[in-house]
C-alpha cells in the first residue's frame, strides 16, 4: 500500500504489480507530509493543520484526530504499531512524542514526552508496541523500554547506545528478534542486541 500527499490510498498486488483498488480517504486540503500504517489502522500527518488523523485500515474511515503537541516544530518521523498495544510514536526537534492510540478518551492522547539534548533524526517502534528507539544528529541511540506501562515515567528504561561517529539516519528494529538495526552518516549498518 502507498499513499499520496492529497489523501489517496493504493493498494499494489506487488506480485504482478498491479493496482488493485484506490481509496480517497477524504483529507480535505490538507496535505500528508509523513504517514505510517499496519494491519488496523493508518496515520497520517499534515504540516498545514499540524495534526495527525488516524484512520481504520478495514473501512478507511477516520477514527480520531488531534493535534501535534509543539507548533514550533515540524513531526519528522512517525511510527506506529496495532494489535494489542496501539501506539504512534513521532519526533519533532529534540522531543519524542509517544500518543496511546488505545486509549478510551480521545481528549487525553499523550502518554509521555521525551527531550533529548539534540536534534533527533531517526525512529523505530517495536512491532508490539513496547519499545521505541531513536537516535540523534550526534549519533547517540536511546532504546526506550516499557512504553505502554501507563502515565508515570518510572517504569520507563531508557537505554544509550553509542557507536556512530555522526547522525543516525536509519532505525530498525528486526521483527520477531532482540536485535535493532541502526544506520549512520558514514555508512555503516550495527546491529545491537537490545
């Protein structure tokens, strides 16, 4: 599946790569800069509004909308997760920003922010939604565990890596394993057990 900055979902048979369908998920004027999606739902983000609108990946209906928590800067990565642990994870500047999407109410989306002491320039998620990584214009890696273990930051491990010289500009976490994958500026792929 791919999605286009006026809102227009394709879904490809990579097989034959063929179109199969297109869907106008009805964004209105606004134009989708980042977007991120699974096996329930797809989020998307627009500079304009500076906002985020998720929406059910069966009917392609809008399920929740909200804003961005900082205006001054624009969300520069997003991840997100379904199943069990519904989370969508973005940065912007030097903030982490990790939203509970399974939340009941829809007024009190934030579960946690994280400042770092730089710019932040790559984001993972774990597949099950309880950790993130991200890493830093100074090539620093911060593993977050726990991120679904409620409001209060005392359960939360956060984790250093360091190993690149400069920016991280990759982060991947492997699916059904406890390695993380990180790219840098020199070119050169690490593999961490976390």
């Amino acid at each position: 599946m791919s999605i286009c900055s006026r809102g227009v979902l394709a879904e490809w048979d990579p097989t034959n790569n063929e179109l199969l369908s297109m869907t106008d998920l009805n964004i209105g004027e606004s134009r989708i800069k980042l977007s991120a999606m699974n096996s329930s739902h797809i989020v998307t983000y627009s500079t304009e509004a500076k906002e985020f609108r998720v929406f059910d990946m069966g009917s392609k209906e809008m399920t929740r909308q909200f804003e961005q928590t900082e205006s001054k800067f624009t969300v520069s990565a997003l991840a997100t997760t379904g199943g069990e642990n519904k989370v969508l994870a973005y940065t912007q500047g030097k903030n982490l920003t990790i939203v509970d999407l399974g939340q009941v109410s829809q007024k009190k989306d934030i579960s946690f922010v994280i400042r770092r002491e730089a710019k932040l320039t790559a984001l993972a998620l774990k597949e099950d939604g309880t950790a993130v990584a991200v890493g830093d214009e100074a090539g620093k890696i911060y593993h977050i565990m726990s991120i679904n273990s409620g409001k209060g930051n005392d359960n939360r491990v956060i984790q250093t890596l360091h190993w690149h010289a400069n920016s991280i500009e990759a982060l991947r976490f492997v699916p059904n394993t406890p390695y993380l994958l990180s790219g840098g500026h020199e070119s050169v792929l690490v593999q961490w057990h976390t």
